[in-house]
C-alpha cells in the first residue's frame, strides 16, 4: 500500500515504462527486463547504487531515440510503492522548476545565471543571483537510505571533496556558497552526511559548515500512479553529527 505523501508536483514523466533490474554491466548502463524482453538502459548516476539495483527490483525508465547502445534511460527504482529518482540530471531539472516556480522558500529572490560554473580549479552546478549577490550552488545527489535518512555519498568521492574545498575557500574570501543534497527518496525524514564511506568528505563538509557554507536539502520523489515528480520537502532538516 503506497503511503500518501504531500507535496508539489514538479513534473511529468512522459511514456514512462515499469521495468524490472536484471544486473549493472557497467558504470552507466544496466541491463532491465521489459515484458518479458531485455534491453540496456543508460544510468545517469556514478553512485554504487547497491541497496536499489537489486535483481528483480521493480523500476521506471523511457524510451530513448538515440543511435547508442542503449534503448533506455533508468530514471527511478521502486521503494514502498512509490520510486526513489536516482537520475541526477533529472534531479536537477525538477529542482531548476522548483526554483522558477518559487517552491523552494529559502531561495525566493534567486535565479540561475549561470550551469557549471567555474570556481578556481572546479565546477560548480550553478552560479546563481539571490537579491543582487552571486552565489555558487553545488548539487549532490542522496539517494542511499537509513531508516528515514537520505545519506550521501555511498561512496568515496574525490570529487565530492574538491567542491567541498572550493567552496570553502571561496567563503572565507568572502563570497557566499550553498551545498545543497537532494534526498530524492519517498518518505525520509533528515539528511545525514555518511561517515563511513568516506570520512575526508565528512571532515571537508565540516570544514564547509564552518567556514559558512549553507548546507541544504530537499526531498523528491517519483510517484508511478500519475508519473509525477514530487517536491515533498523544500527544506529537510540536517543532521551532521
């Protein structure tokens, strides 16, 4: 039985597909069982991803029209009924409308004005305007549970750190920077940073606490009975320790 949840609809998937997981080949595409056929669809997330890509798992993808190697794009994995949305780029276009729309209180007066902005030796998601100030805005995906916590990363991620470097330093130089997780998984609670998969991230994103970086996270969620995604919580609470 699928619980009721509240919140914004984002978007609508158009001809989504219920799938089943039949096994990761490699980093971007995995192997899905459609009606009794099966095909390989491309994954948009470097996440391990081992607690959703189970075998037998039900899933939704769409049909893709390119000339690659895969028929498909894996966007969201089943969890209670509803879908966790482990497609980050499609993450960040439901958080793109929310911010048009305004459904992110926190960020009432921003607009983006710039993607994948440079920030000394990185690229930061967004450079955004908030109220006549630029600020840069790094997006990290959160699709790893614990009970009713949304954890990043599931693995070490050098990467990870770097952004978290770089905003830092472009704090205590006086600018301002947001980092912002998106727990894009039904029914969680809190966001919680996860110690063991790599500690140097955790010690970098307390550095970034406390050099003044706002740490933020909302929470998403696919629900496959009208293919809509779901804005549950523009401000889920934080946890660091």
């Amino acid at each position: 039985m699928v619980e009721e949840l509240t919140g914004s609809k984002v978007c609508r998937i158009a001809n989504p597909q219920e799938c089943r997981i039949i096994e990761r080949l490699n980093k971007f595409v995995v192997t899905l069982e459609i009606k009794g056929n099966y095909h390989r669809a491309y994954l948009n997330n470097t996440g391990r991803l081992s607690e959703l890509l189970v075998k037998g798992r039900r899933a939704f993808c769409v049909r893709t029209h390119n000339q690659g190697k895969t028929d498909f794009r894996l966007f969201a994995i089943e969890e209670s009924g509803l879908g966790a949305l482990i497609d980050t780029h499609l993450q960040m276009k439901v958080f793109e409308i929310s911010l048009e729309r305004t459904l992110i209180p926190w960020l009432e007066g921003c607009h983006i004005l710039k993607r994948n902005a440079p920030l000394g030796a990185s690229r930061i998601d967004y450079l955004l305007e908030c109220s006549g100030k630029a600020v840069y805005l790094e997006v990290k995906s959160a699709v790893l549970r614990d009970g009713e916590y949304a954890l990043y990363p599931d693995c070490p991620s050098e990467r990870g750190r770097k952004h978290l470097k770089e905003l830092s330093r472009y704090m205590k130089e006086g600018g301002e920077g947001i980092l912002l997780f998106i727990a894009a998984l039904p029914q969680v609670k809190a966001f919680k940073p996860n110690k063991r998969a790599d500690g140097k991230l955790y010690e970098a994103l307390e550095e970034a606490s406390s050099s003044g970086v706002e740490i933020r996270a909302v929470g998403l969620y696919y629900n496959p009975q009208d293919a809509f995604v779901y804005l549950f919580n523009p401000n889920l609470e934080i946890r660091l320790s």
